[in-house]
C-alpha cells in the first residue's frame, strides 16, 4: 500500500457556503480525503458526488480527521457547531471571518479543550480560491501551521503573520478597511461626471492609473509612523493640501454631488493642520493618521 503523502492528507471542513465550497473543491481536485458537513445538508449533496465524505453532525465531521477547518458565518457560528464537540488533539483552523478580539477568545476556547488553533482571514473571493493571488492570512499556533502547510495551500497562499491569534483578523480589517476607503473615493469620483458629457469608461483608465501612482503613500506613510518624522523630504505639504480641499468641496458642491466620502477625510486634516497653531503646516498628510487613535 502506499503511504499517504503530504499532498492527499485528509482534513475535515466544516460550513459549504460559496467559500466553503470553492475550498472543498480544491482540495479534492488536489486529491485530498475530505469529509464535509454543513448545517444545511443538501449543500453537501454535489461535493458528495465529487468524493466528499459527508458526516451527519459536526461532532462526526471533527473526529474524522486530526485537521478541522472552519469556514462559517460568524464566530457564534462557530460556538454553536463546535460546542460540546471533543476538540483534544485537534487542529482547529479557523477561517470564519471575526474580529481580533474573537480570535483571542477563540483560541483561548480551543486550547482549553485540548486543540492546537489558528485564527485566519481569508484575502480572496470563492473565485479567486485555487488561482494565483489568493491569500489566508494566518496567526496563533506557528506549530499548527509548519504541520499543515501543504495543505493550506492548495487552495490559496499562507501567509503567518504572528503567535497572536487576533492579528490575523487585525491585518483583515485593516486591509478591508483600506480597500472601502479606496472604494469611498472612487465612488465619488464617478459621481462627479454623472450628468456630464463624460463617458465613466473615459475616466476610468485614468482613474486606475492615478490610484496606482499613488500607491506610494502606503510605504511613505509606515516609514514616517515609524520614526514619527512628518516633515522630511515632504513635496506636498500639509498646508497646501487641505488649502487646496476647498476646490473639491465646492466643484462637489456645485455638481450636486454630497461630500458625505471624502469630508471626514478633509476634516481630519484640518485638525491636523490646527493643532499647536499650524505646527504641522510643512508635514505631509500622514501625521493624521495620530489623531485616530481614541
């Protein structure tokens, strides 16, 4: 008989929504023994025809395999599947979308009964699962991880970024956050040439390419949280920024277009500016990032 590689280690997945599923499937095209269970059983009807074991509870789905991935709703989810469950010996991934402090909670709860954890925040759509690009980013047990690498991987890249279960959903958040703040203000972009002789497939190639260029804030903005040096090498300052804001306001304005995306963002730049009575008129925008922090 031959031994069971790295590559076909079997693994328990528990929830077979649209994420849950593009994983599953991933997994057994990658040959992978994969038993399957979720709340709603008919879900489990077409991955079962794919090779899926489906086990009748959560209970019969963990004790299959020594893996067990978790890919639910919500962390209460996870509570109401997995409660009263014998978790001793297990490796519990957790995949279900969750705050920091869920993540540490969670953990915590494993570790009480006997599992080694990790908490995880998936950087994908279901579609993207299984293609380049894809990325979970994972944190809490390193030596969970080293154990399961290959098969986390199957369907989309690891990424560990620490010991601390939370900082997983941490560097999620974070992520999205950013990503919604992008979002924000190209919704208002495209709202300003609603009602105008201009085609949003003309703005859009220059919208994408104006975004890209800058990007560069990103590493500039870490380096000056770093070393709390605002001012050096500054092109664009503080002053002439939030000078210049009143010329989006007002063409806003007169567009017909609300500011309700981009005032919050003008607003703290002018209490950035205001402080100690413009101090910090020759900082770039990134010493604003201070004033978040309650």
């Amino acid at each position: 008989m031959t031994a069971t590689t790295s590559a076909q280690r079997p693994l328990t997945l528990l929830g077979l929504g649209d994420m849950g599923t593009a994983l599953a499937r991933t997994w057994l095209a990658a040959g992978h023994p994969l038993t399957v269970w979720n709340r709603t059983a008919a879900k489990a009807e077409a991955l079962a025809a794919e090779g899926a074991a489906v086990a009748s509870s959560a209970a019969e789905a963990v004790a299959a395999n020594g893996l067990v991935v978790v890919c639910l709703l919500d962390d209460a989810s996870v509570g109401a599947a997995l409660d009263g469950v014998d978790l001793a010996g297990k490796d519990v991934v957790n995949l279900t979308t969750g705050r920091p402090s869920e993540g540490r909670a969670r953990a915590a709860w494993a570790a009480g009964r006997g599992a080694r954890f990790v908490d995880a925040g998936i950087m994908a759509t279901p579609v993207m699962i299984g293609n380049p690009g894809a990325y979970v980013l994972y944190s809490g047990s390193r030596a969970l991880i080293d154990a399961h690498r290959s098969t986390l991987e199957v369907p989309a890249a690891v990424r560990y970024v620490g010991e601390d279960p939370g900082h997983a959903a941490l560097y999620d958040v974070a992520l999205l956050s950013a990503m919604y703040g992008m979002f924000g203000g190209i919704s208002h972009a495209f709202a300003l040439i609603e009602g105008e002789d201009i085609a949003p497939k003309e703005l859009a190639p220059l919208l994408s390419e104006w975004l890209g260029a800058m990007g560069f804030f990103v590493g500039n903005a870490a380096e000056r949280l770093a070393s709390r040096d605002f001012t050096t090498g500054v092109v664009s300052n503080l002053a002439m920024q939030v000078a210049a804001t009143g010329t989006l306001l007002r063409t806003a304005e007169e567009q017909g277009v609300s500011t309700e995306l981009i005032l919050p963002y003008v607003e703290l730049m002018r209490r950035r500016l205001a402080a100690g009575g413009g101090a910090h008129a020759g900082e770039d925008t990134a010493g604003a990032i201070t004033l978040l922090k309650r």
